[in-house]
C-alpha cells in the first residue's frame, strides 16, 4: 500500500544539509550531552525519590518526560521537513503552495502536532503535502514504526484492546477508530500485492531432495461473526463461512518438509482460497513433476469438486465421513486409505 510508505519523490525535497551518517552521529553526541545533563540536574535524585513512593508512578514519570521531549524534537523535525518553497515538483507535475495548515502525525511516542504546507496542481487533482509523504503517513495519520506496532498488536487483540495497549506502553496512542481503519488500510494492501509477496517468497525456496508428495487439502466452517464498527463495538454480522487450505511436501516417511497455509475470512465458497492452492499446488509440480499429488479433505462435495480438478494421484478421505456421504461424486476415493497411511504414497 503506497500510504504505508514514503510518498513519490519530490524533486526539490533535498535540503542538502547533513548526510545521513552525519546525522546520526549527530543524534548520538546529543543523546550523550542529554544524559550527561540529566547528571547535572539531579534528574536521577528526582526518580529515586518517585520509587520510594511509588515505583509504577515512578516509571510512567519517566516515561512522559522522555517521550514528551521527544515529541518536541519530532515536532520540529517534521516542520523542517517543509521546506520546499512556493513550489514543488512531483509525479512530472508542478503543484504550488496554497496555505500552512496544523497536522498530526502519530508516532512511537504519541501525537505529534506540527505545522505543514499543501500545494495544489494546476487544474484538478489531489494536493499534495510534502512532509506528509516524506514521513509515509498511513491514510489515518500513522508513521511507518506506528503502523507496524498496530498491526503488531492488533493480531491478537482487538482494536479497543489494542489502543488500550498502545496507552499501557506509550502513555498516548492512536484511537480504537484509526486502528479499525489501519487494518482495513492493511488489508487492502496485502491483497493488492500477495501475488508478489507469494512470488519473492517462492524464489528463495529450494525444493527438498527428501520430497515425494504434495499434499493438498482444505476445508471450511460456518461461524457467527461480529463486525468491529468504528468505536470498537461489535455487532452481529451473521454466520459467514471461514476457511483452511494446506499445501505442503512430504517425504517417503510421511514427514512435513514445507507447509504452506492459506486462510480466508469471511468468503462464501473458498473461491479465492481454491485460486491461491491452485496456484501453490502447480508451483511445485512445475518445480518436481515427479511429486504424486495427494488431496485430503471431508466429505463435502464443494471441496471434492474442485481437488478433483487437480487430477490427483490419491485421494484420502476419514472413513466415518465417507460412510456419512453414499451419494458422493465420482472423483471422491474409489478406495479409501486411511490418513495413517500418507507416507509415500507409493500404494
């Protein structure tokens, strides 16, 4: 997702003062002056004095000193960061300055209000802000490193407890709303770009020498959802379908030598999970047409349907739910072989 990255460059966005190696023995001999004043100042007297009472108040003072100097340092970092003039050059196109509007950029250390410029192109079109795609905001006003900690927390927490989270470690952080639409942003990219995330993936894989098998197989649930609204609720969204698919290797002693899995939720059907096994499976019997091509699955008809379109060599099925299907398809086993018998395949 280009929001989540810095923006197209801005032909006069250089400001030809330090290089980055300068600046960042720059930052260090500040960070060392810092220390050594905070020495002078019996800063270390004042927190030891804040233990005694309170330990946890203690930390959190710290805490909010230490990120609200850094705010400050940012704040003044991301206005320099407008210095372009009355007008800028970008995406072959000259856009010219109109006004100097507050912004807000949330950071690792919390809201950061600075000033900006916005330029306007001639004719129609977005304007543009320059600091703002210097910094790579996420539509919803989040930093690269913010970003990457929301998603980072919102894995396995909601968006209320993942803003909660955010205040327990930062002191201040973005809102249940903004993380509710950072996933969506999220979201939007990776499926925007899984086809050249998967084929990067694909080009650093070797093929196990061990390998005789590939093993395909999916299935699916009905679950009652909720949806997550803006301020972190959650309604009622219904039963929608959630589903598994699993390509991996295997062995000739029916060892998992490389997995790949693939989940969809919600998606009625597994349409685009069955496109993306597809696409998996063909891979590696593009790299070792000798693999044999095993499909595992239940017994609904839907997930027979499409494994038997990979022209399997064997096809494995529990003996309980073929026995519940009489009717099944004629591309379901015409033997059965019991899961316990994967390795190899060589029956």
């Amino acid at each position: 997702m280009e929001s989540l990255q810095p923006g197209n460059p801005i032909a006069n966005n250089d400001d030809g003062f330090k290089s980055v190696e300068a600046a960042r023995d720059g930052l260090a001999k500040a960070g060392i002056a810092l220390v050594e004043r905070a020495a002078g100042i019996g800063l270390a007297e004042n927190v030891a004095a804040l233990c005694r009472n309170d330990p946890l108040e203690a930390e959190s003072a710290v805490r909010d000193m230490v990120f609200g100097m850094t705010r400050s340092v940012l704040a003044d970092a991301f206005a320099a960061l407008d210095g372009h003039g009355d007008a800028v050059e970008a995406d072959s196109r000259t856009y010219r300055k109109t006004e100097v509007t507050p912004g807000r950029a949330m950071t690792m250390f919390g809201p950061v209000d600075f000033l900006r410029s916005r330029y306007r192109p001639s004719g129609h079109g977005a304007s543009l802000v320059p600091a703002e795609a210097v910094l790579g905001l996420t539509a919803c006003g989040l930093t690269p490193a913010a970003a990457g900690l929301s998603m980072y927390l919102t894995v396995g927490l909601t968006a209320r407890g993942s803003a909660d989270a955010w205040r327990r470690l930062c002191g201040k952080g973005p809102s249940t709303a903004s993380l509710v639409r950072l996933s969506g942003e999220a979201g939007t990219c990776i499926e925007a770009c899984s086809g050249a995330l998967l084929g990067d993936l694909r080009e650093q894989e070797e093929m196990p020498a061990e390998a005789v098998s590939l093993l395909v197989s999916l299935d699916g649930v009905m679950m009652r959802m909720n949806a997550e609204t803006a301020d972190g609720k959650a309604t009622d969204a219904g039963w929608r379908e959630a589903s598994r698919g699993v390509v991996a290797l295997v062995d000739a002693e029916g060892n998992m030598l490389e997995s790949r899995v693939f989940g969809r939720l919600p998606e009625a059907g597994k349409t685009s999970l069955k496109s993306q096994l597809k696409a998996e499976a063909l891979h590696w019997l593009d790299r070792s047409p000798d693999l044999k091509l095993a499909a595992v699955a239940d017994g609904a008809k839907d997930n027979w349907a499409f494994l038997d379109s990979l022209c399997p060599d064997v096809t494995l099925m529990d003996f309980w739910q073929y026995a519940e299907f009489p009717t099944m398809p004629s591309s379901v086993p015409n033997r059965l072989i019991p899961f316990a018998s994967l390795p190899g395949f060589s029956a």
